[in-house]
C-alpha cells in the first residue's frame, strides 16, 4: 500500500468523526487540564486521521499514541481536582506508548484508564454520576468489538463519536 498523507483517502467518515475529540478539553474544569487534553485530542485527532486515511504503520503509531494521550489526559484532569501533581503523569505515558505503540493491545489499555477515570470520578462526584461517561465507553466498546470489529465504516466513527462523548460527560461533571 505505502501511502503517502497527501494520497490518503480524505473524504472518509472515519477520517472527520475524529474531531470529536477536540471537544473535550472546552469542558475541562481549569486552563492546565483544557490545554493537556486539548493537546491530547489534536494528537489523537490528527493521529487517527491520518491512520484512517493511511492505513500505514507510521499512522496507526500516531493513532495508538494518540488514544493512550488522550485517555490519561482525561483521567489526569480527574484526579487533578486533587492535586495537579496527576498532570505529570501524561508525558511519561505519552512517551512510554510512543516507545512501544505497535505492541501495545489498546483493547486492553484504554479499558484500563477509562476504568481508572470513572474510580476517580465516582470518588469524587458519586458512584450514579459516574456512570454516564461509563456507559457511553461501554457503548462505545460494543460498537467497536461486537458490531464493527473492522476500521473503515460509519460504525468506527460512531465509536469515535462515543469514545469522544465519554471523555467530554467526565469533564461535564467536573
């Protein structure tokens, strides 16, 4: 295949539902936490893109790293309602997934720190609360791995836009 970004197919669905991600970080409870999850998003927004687009290894690292950014930079804007020593934790994420991207099992991963996330905000705003971006994950996760274990139908994008709603309803309730 070994696509180029400029020959990339552009005019997927799959390609624009990663926008999605960029409107979690308008909900983030404090500038700090906005600008890491922003920053997460962009990643994962352009890293997914560019994988869908793609379908090139050097674009499904980017797309790994992205989802394993974003989701501790939702999960450490959670905790930073305790303290803002949680943000450190972003970059050595963020680089220890870069590292070891392509032998990394996202299915098991990003379960992982959205378990993590919804902990600490049922610690926080309540166990009922804490199920709403649960759900949503949980909906997402069935979308992604019983309905379209594939990558390229609107399926995906919904999961996208799912995965995406999820992050945005736990900073809501910040």
């Amino acid at each position: 295949m070994n696509k180029s970004v400029i020959e990339g197919d552009w005019t997927d669905d799959v390609v624009y539902s990663n926008l999605a991600y960029l409107a979690p970080a308008l909900f983030a409870p404090e500038p700090l936490g906005a600008a890491l999850v922003g920053m997460a998003g962009m990643l994962l927004c352009l890293g997914s893109a560019a994988y869908h687009a793609t379908y090139e290894r050097w674009a499904r690292r980017l797309d790994v790293t992205g989802m394993l950014t974003f989701a501790p930079a939702v999960v450490a804007t959670i905790a930073a309602q305790w303290s803002p020593w949680a943000y450190a934790g972003i970059p050595l994420a963020s680089a220890f997934y870069w590292q070891y991207a392509l032998q990394i099992n996202t299915v098991v991963h990003v379960p992982a720190w959205v378990l993590l996330g919804v902990l600490f905000l049922a610690a926080q705003m309540g166990g009922v609360w804490a199920l709403v971006p649960a759900g949503l994950f949980v909906a997402g996760g069935a979308v992604r791995l019983w309905i379209e274990p594939n990558s390229d139908s609107w399926w995906h994008s919904i999961w996208h836009l799912l995965g995406a709603g999820a992050a945005l309803a736990a900073l809501v309730l910040l």
